[in-house]
C-alpha cells in the first residue's frame, strides 16, 4: 500500500485528538542545553536514567535522556496524565509498549539530534530517521544486508545520490521491522522496499509474499535539512505530521 502524501512540518503546540485511522509524526530536537536535559532527566524513571547511563557518549547519553523525556511529554498529553506517570513495558523483542496498552500505539527514533515519535490510536507503527552520511562501504553493506533487488537499485544510483538512497533504504526497513516489533534480529533482507526519489513509497515484499506486504503503508519522511526518515503502520492512515519546539516551560496541549 502506497502513501503519496508529502510529509510538512509546521511548527505546533497543540496536541488534536487521535481519531481512528490517524498516525501522528512528531519532530523535535535532541540536542540541548545540559541543564534542560538535567531537568528533562527528572520526568524519567531510575531505570531509564541507569539505562542512558551505561551508553558510550555524553551525545549518545543525552539523546537517550531527551527521546525518553519527551516521548512521555506526549504520551502523556495524549492520555491525559503526568509524564511521570506513564508506564511502559518492553515486548520480548524489547519494543517499548504502554504497560496498560491503553488503545496508544507509538514508536520513537533518534540521530544525531533529530528525533521522531509516531503514534497511532489503532495499530502499531514503527518510525526510523537517520542522518544522511557518507558511508564508505554503502554498496558492500547493501549486498551484504539488502535484497539483491535493493542492492542492485542502489548500485544504479549516481554518486550524488547513493547516500541518500542508501539511507532511504534503511529507514524504510527499519521502520517496517520496528512497526512489526522484532527489530534488526528479524533480518533487514526479509523485508523489500521500493526505492528512489519518484518511486511510491511501498513495501514490495515480506519474505517473498507481495500480499502480506499490501496489507503495510510506508511512509517517506525528510523531518529537517539532511535526514532522512521513513514511517510504517499496517492500513491506511490519515496523516499529520508537525514540529515540537520545546521552550522548557509548556508542555503539548491537548486542543
Ligand atoms: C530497535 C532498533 C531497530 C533501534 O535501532 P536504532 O537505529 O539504533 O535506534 P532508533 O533511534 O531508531 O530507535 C531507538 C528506539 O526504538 C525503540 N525500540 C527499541 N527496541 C525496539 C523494537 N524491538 N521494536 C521497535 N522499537 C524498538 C525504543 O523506543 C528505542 O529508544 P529508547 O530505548 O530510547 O526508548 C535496534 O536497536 C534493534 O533491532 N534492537 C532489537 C534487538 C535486536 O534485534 N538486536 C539484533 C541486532 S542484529
């Protein structure tokens, strides 16, 4: 199932209800002043703050800090609770989930101080954004990881556009194997995306099977200036996607 909408980010404050069949995109920064991370840090639970802890960077560290904070700054502005409040557990493939699964699917994606979180009110979702770079062995890595029909269509790219083609590739299966909840362990090569700048967004194949891949939509997202992001949920959605910026002092509202 294809999804031609181009995504805008305009800038808001206000959280609209999640009617049925609606995914929300939300984008914002990760990269903040130490002493909003350190008050961001507060809304989070002590496992959380160990977990960020035990990550090898201090950008790496706050970004975690950051994602976590503000995912429960929405969660809990869709539920109508204290950030603090929100519970989550994590599935056996350890996908963060609502612990009472309160009918609010959501997914959470961080690079290189972008951040993404979509939610759905009716199926899970799984987003993906990554900053676009130069990766020196991209066509190795894509006959190693990608389809052999993926690897071949980026072995085709020019120069100008191998990165980003590359990336696209990525985000779109990363999204589809986060929407499904097994992460990279289920095999980036068992799931088939189509690619390129006029190309529909669209899962080609799960494991070979053009059906099951009919039931998913694949969104192309480019949240800010040289990334590159991508959404998956099964069914149609209608569609918002929009910018958070964080003033350190009001939370989204519910409008
Ligand atoms: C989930 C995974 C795809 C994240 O990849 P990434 O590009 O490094 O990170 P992203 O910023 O896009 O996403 C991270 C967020 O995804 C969410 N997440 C974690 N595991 C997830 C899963 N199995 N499915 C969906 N979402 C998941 C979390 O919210 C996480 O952020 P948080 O821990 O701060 O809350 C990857 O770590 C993974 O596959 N983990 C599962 C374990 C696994 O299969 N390992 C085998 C490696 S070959």
């Amino acid at each position: 199932m294809g999804n031609p909408i181009k995504a805008t980010w305009p800038i808001s404050n206000c959280l609209t209800p999640l009617e049925k069949g609606c995914v929300h995109i939300w984008s914002f920064h990760t990269s903040k002043p130490s002493r909003e991370v350190e008050s961001l840090s507060t809304l989070l639970h002590p496992n959380e703050i160990n977990r960020a802890m035990r990550m090898r960077s201090l950008e790496v560290r706050e970004q975690a800090i950051v994602g976590r904070a503000v995912l429960r700054i929405f969660l809990a502005g869709y539920l109508g609770c204290d950030p603090k409040e929100v519970a989550f557990e994590h599935t056996g493939m350890g996908k963060p989930v609502l612990a009472n699964r309160k009918g609010l699917f959501f997914n959470l994606s961080h690079s290189h101080g972008l951040g993404l979180i979509a939610l759905s009110s009716c199926a899970e979702v799984g987003v993906d954004i990554e900053k676009i770079r130069h990766i020196e062995n991209s066509l190795f890595l894509a006959e190693r990881f990608f389809s052999p029909w993926e690897s071949q269509t980026l072995s085709r790219q020019n120069t100008g556009e191998m990165q980003s083609v590359f990336f696209q590739a990525w985000t779109r299966k990363e999204a589809f194997l986060k929407a499904n909840g097994h992460g990279l362990g289920f095999g980036l090569d068992r799931v088939e995306v189509s690619l390129g700048r006029n190309e529909t967004p669209r899962i080609r194949f799960v494991d070979g099977c053009p059906k099951e891949a009919e039931r998913w939509t694949l969104l192309h997202l480019e949240p800010g200036m040289g990334f590159m992001g991508a959404a998956a949920f099964q069914g149609p959605g209608n569609i918002r996607s929009l910018t958070w910026h964080w003033d350190g002092k009001e939370n989204p509202r519910m409008k």
